[in-house]
C-alpha cells in the first residue's frame, strides 16, 4: 500500500506538480479543440485557435503565479 | 533533421537533470563510499534503460501512431508548459534559481546526520541515496526520450542524446569533483520547455484533427511564436515585479 501511495504521489508531483492549473488547463484546451472541429471548426482555424489556447493557458499560470495575495 | 528532432530535447533535458544527479551522487560519494553510491548509479541506470527500452518499444509495436501522438502529445504539452513557466518565472525574478552549490552543501550535512560508514562491505545509505537521486532525475529523462523517440519513431536516437549528455556530464563530473555550478539550468529548462510545447502542441494537434498549414514546417513557426510568447512573459513579469525580491511566488519552491 505504501509502494502504491508512493507511486501515485510521484506521478502526481511529476505532471501535476504545484500549477495543476496546467495539467487541467492542457486538457480543457485540447478537448475545447477538438469539439471545434466537430462543430464545423476549418481544421487549418483549428490550429491557429491551438495555438492561442496554449499561449493563454502558459499566460494564465504565469498571471496566478505572479499576482498579489491578500 | 528527424534524427535532430528525437536527440536534442533529450540531451538537453539529460543535461539538466543529470547535473542535479550529479550533484547528489558527489555528495554522497564524498561524505561516505564511493563504491556503494556508484554501484547505487550503476543500479539506477541500469533500470533506466529497462524502463526506455520495455515502455518505448510496447508503445512503438502497440499504438497505433494517431493515438501515441494525441496522447504523447497532450503529455508534452503539459509537462513542456510546466517547464517552460517555471523557467520564465525564474528567468523573471519571481522564482528563487536553482542553486546547485547550496544543494551539495545541503545533502553533504544531510549525509553527516546518517549512522557511519561501516568498515567493510556495502554502505546501504551510499546506494539507496544514490539510487533514489539517479533514478528520481532520470525518470523525467526517461519519459522525454520514450514519449519523443516513440512519436517521432526515432527511439535510439533520443536514448542516444540522453546518453551522451549523461556521459558527458559524469565526464566533467569527475573532472571537476565538485557540482556543476555553473551549468546555465534555467536556459536549458527554458529551451526545453519551449521545444516540448511546440512538439506536444504539434502533435496533440494532429492527434485531434487540427490540419497545419505548413505541415512539418508548421514546428518552426510554433517555436518562433511559443519564444516570443516566452520572452514577452518574461519581461511582463520583471515588470510586474519591480523592484521586489525574487519570491517563490507564493508556492512552495520545488525541483524540476
């Protein structure tokens, strides 16, 4: 059981870390893309909107990163 | 240039993480045997490679390449933006930088706390010290390799760059006896994170029915806009800071 809980606690520090915002972020990303595309979305728009979702994603990180606390 | 593609981001990530495995291993190696930390090296490597050699080829045989590359690359992309934020947190004052100097000094006390060495036979700190830093490190090296070898179908050449920069840093390792200090960390993680944003972004991408215009060509652009992107970040965030002291920005400061 520790061996477990060592293992989940290693790859929960390994891609979620301390910004899960980007490990959730990178998922809501992709999936907003990818029902773009299914809705009608060109696929070539669909790469520029990509693009600008994974921008705004590293920005938002940075933003809450960065901002004042109370 | 595909070979390129496979072997850089694994040698430069290897150059990161195995610096700071390097400095571990010294530590112990230093304050107590080096027969066991590097039998603890050897252990750890060895793994390594099982581990490279078993998930990147089940990956390569098993997965169909649409699938590796929308799965791979939705790892790339959270695991390349968390490298990349850090870096510029960093590169921007508002993450303490890695200080390798203060790292050895404090596993050489952490070492001086442990029972000592025993006269003969195996030190089981030395190894399992040694073991835990090396494999811990490599794990991340291990992934880039798998995930970039596998999605670019380039497999030994990513293992060949991870292997070489591994090489090379123990080389100037034992040249030096001492850690590398002056290895620019935060430069490589930024280049790094940014050439896993782009392939991740490229390949999830792909993987969801996004069309590039340009085709592979599309990577160069990706880089150029992702480092622009960066670099603007970079100067917002000296900016929003000021004057200030570089913080931990409210977070608690971590490894990677």
């Amino acid at each position: 059981m520790r061996y477990l809980r060592s293992f989940g606690a290693f790859w929960y520090d390994f891609l979620i870390g301390d910004r899960p915002e980007l490990f959730v972020g990178s998922i809501v990303v992709l999936g907003l893309v990818w029902v773009a595309i299914r809705v009608g979305l060109e696929p070539v728009a669909a790469g520029g909107l990509l693009i600008v979702l994974v921008v705004l994603l590293g920005g938002l990180s940075i933003w809450s990163a960065i901002r004042p606390r109370s | 240039m595909t070979l390129l593609i496979a072997a850089l981001p694994a040698f430069l990530a290897s150059i990161v993480e195995f610096v700071e495995a390097l400095t571990i291993v010294l530590a112990v190696g230093v304050t107590r045997q080096w027969r066991s930390t590097l039998l603890g090296v050897a252990a750890a490597l060895v793994l390594l490679v099982v581990l490279v050699g078993v998930f990147g080829s089940a990956l390569v045989l098993l997965v169909p390449i649409e699938t590796l590359r929308l799965v791979v690359g939705g790892f790339l992309v959270i695991y390349g933006l968390q490298w990349l934020v850090k870096a510029i947190l960093r590169a921007g004052g508002a993450k303490a930088k890695h200080d390798e100097s203060a790292i050895y000094e404090r596993e050489i006390a952490a070492m001086r706390e442990e029972p000592p060495v025993a006269a003969i036979g195996m030190d089981w700190i030395s190894f399992t010290v040694a073991f835990k830093g090396v494999l811990l490190e490599g794990l991340e090296v291990a992934f880039i390799v798998v995930t970039f070898g596998a999605s670019a179908g380039q497999l030994g050449p990513a293992a060949l760059g991870a292997t070489v920069a591994g090489i090379l840093v123990l080389l100037v390792g034992i040249a030096v006896h001492r850690p590398l200090a002056r290895v620019p960390e935060n430069g490589l993680k930024f280049m790094v994170g940014l050439m896993l944003t782009t392939f991740g972004t490229f390949w999830a991408g792909e993987g969801i029915g996004v069309e590039w215009v340009a085709s592979d060509a599309t990577l160069v652009a990706l880089f150029a806009i992702f480092t622009v992107a960066s670099l603007a970040a970079v100067w917002a965030v000296r900016q929003r800071l000021g004057g200030r002291h570089p913080v931990t920005a409210g977070r608690p400061a971590e490894g990677a």
